[in-house]
C-alpha cells in the first residue's frame, strides 16, 4: 500500500477519527525507576503491528532516538514486506504496512499532521497514571464520533518515564484485573487497550 | 504459595467459578496447516503468566508432550521463582507461581479435578472456529454465577489442530477487531480473551 493510497481511506476510514499508535523506546523507566533508552524488540513490534492492523490502526510508530535500532526496525520490516517474509508470510505483510520508525515523538505527530492537517491528541497508557485519566470508553466514544486524529502511546521496558507522560495531552486508565496485580507486558496491555478502546464500533 | 494454600484460595477465591488456562502446544497447525508439536517460547510463558495472574487464573498449564521441551519450561520457572530472578523481579515471581507444566491436556484436567474436586469445562478458543460457538459475556456471565471450574484453552503456532477443538466441551467466539484482519499472536489475544470474560468483575 502507498502513502497516497493510504491517505485515501484504506484504513480506518469512515470510521470516526483517524487512530495512530507509538510505541516509545525512550524515555522509559528500567526497573529501578531510573530513566533509559529500551532496545527494540523483534516481537514487540511484530504483536504490536499485528494489533494495530486488527483494530484499525492507520499508523504505528516504532520510536527510538537511536539510529542503530532504527535501521534494524526498518531492516525487520524490509524483511516481511519485500523480502522473503512476505511470501512465507502475507499476513504479516499486511501487517507491517503498518509500521513507521522514527526518532522521536515529535517526528511522529508531525506524520500524523501531514497525513491528516492536524496535530495529533497524544494519550499515555501506564499501569499507574495518576489523575486526571481518560475512560476507555470516553476515549472509544470521542473516537467514533470526533474526526480529530488521536495518537496513544506505548512505553517498553517498565513504562513510560514521567516526561513522557507529562508531555501528552491525556492520560488513559490504567487496565484493572481482578485483583491488584497489574503487570501486562506492552505486547498483552496494548491488545487490551485498543480492544476496549473499539468496542462497539 | 504452596499448593495448599491456593486450594484455600488465594487465588480467584470468592468470585465464581475458578478459571484456568491452558497453552497447548500439540496438538496445532503450522502455516501450511499441518499438525505440529510447536516449540516453546520464552515469552508467551513469561506473557500468559502475567495476563493469568492480572485476570485471576488459578492455574496456566504449559501443555508439551515432549519431556525436553518441559524440563525447560521447569528451567525458566524455576529461575523466576528460586534463582536469581526471583529477586530481580518479585512481580514476574508471582505470575510464575500460575506455571503448571504438564504433558497433556487430560494430565492438565485431571489437575484441575484434584483442586476442585470436578472435572473443568474446557473450552477452545481460536481465530476461525465454527459454530455453535459461545460468546464473550455468556462465559463471563457462567463464570461469575457458576461453581464448576472452567479451563480455557489456547494454541501456539497457527492455532489449535481440529482434533483439540473437537475435542473441547466449547468453543468461544472469534476475537472481532475493526475489520476482516484478526491475526493476532497468542500474547495478544490471550490477554484480550480474558479481559473480555473478566469484564464487571
């Protein structure tokens, strides 16, 4: 699929508001707390890419300030859309259509704005955002009905870091199960996430 | 936790009828849709482990039939529940403690018989299964009014082999995403399947 395509509505078109995802390789927290650079994991962004296209994701970001991981995205992707992958596997394919590796954030919302005319509403996702938070369903609802883009992002490692949080526009809940414990893996909490998020659509 | 004080119920106690899960990893289709005994893989155990703990599972049984392939499933569990992963994360160590590594799916039920004293419900789960099949909410809504324990199953690779779905008391709807594209990985949609069941809890 080309861009121009793309632009055109092959994705989520005439579905509400255009429907973005990044998953951010820094800052995040280790798990000391202290602030780092994750590496990029080969099957976090095949899970992700695989979520992204079942819930109607137009974009999904890979971000890392590190070229070196960059390229070896962009080597990953190459593998499943053009080379060998993508005869073993059509499926993925189409998937990772999908995925977009940049340097950082701000690279990504600028995507956003040029593929829509507007900057995207960024929302962190965390097990432990603190208030005010955005219901999953007010975010499903606003989706729906707005045609704003929204831009949910993704932490690796133990989450995302503080900057990162207090630098997007909102801040989702986190996703409660039956008891306290709460520690999805990034590749389980975004599934979850984007299910709750599209419900009834 | 010992044995005995999950039987008391530490773990899902008080809130309908006790869940289990399994990860078969034969029998199930390769991409060619052959019937396979799959490898396993370090994170789905490490993934599953902490979506069964996030949505009240009793017990994840990692179900292979062939005895290398659990002896290193006892090799990871044991390095997060005693060696040194243990105290370099005490929150992976409880997820750890769901991970019953079985040979069989009738090995895993008739664990799940000495627990609770009856035969689990077991139920297929996969991205293209037939009719007559149960939805989300009704399973959600048996699981919280119910008694009888239910063990739902998973498959690696391409999916449970007919013969494993056949051969299960139920099978449950088709994760539904925005469009026709629903592949996702077992990490994924685990997470999602039990977050969906768990719904109102």
């Amino acid at each position: 699929m080309t861009r121009e395509e793309d632009r055109q509505g092959h994705r989520g078109s005439g579905k509400g508001a255009p429907l973005y995802m990044a998953l951010l390789h820094y800052p995040v927290y280790n798990r000391r707390g202290e602030t780092v650079t994750a590496a990029v994991s080969n099957l976090d962004i095949h899970d992700l890419a695989r979520a992204a296209m079942t819930f109607g994701i137009r974009r999904f970001y890979v971000v890392t300030p590190v070229e070196e991981q960059r390229a070896l995205v962009r080597r990953i992707v190459g593998h499943w859309m053009d080379g060998y992958g993508s005869r073993y596997n059509p499926g993925r394919r189409k998937a990772f259509e999908t995925v977009t590796v940049t340097s950082s954030l701000e690279e990504a919302g600028k995507d956003v704005e040029r593929e829509t005319g507007n900057r995207p509403v960024t929302v962190a996702t965390g097990a432990a955002l603190e208030a005010p938070l955005m219901t999953f369903s007010e975010l499903g609802m606003l989706l729906r009905t707005g045609d704003r883009p929204w831009l949910i992002l993704f932490g690796t490692a133990w989450g995302l870091a503080k900057d990162a949080v207090s630098g997007a526009d909102r801040r989702l809940e986190p996703i409660s199960g039956v008891g306290e414990y709460n520690h999805l893996s990034v590749r389980s909490a975004a599934a979850v996430v984007l299910d709750r998020i599209r419900k009834n659509m």
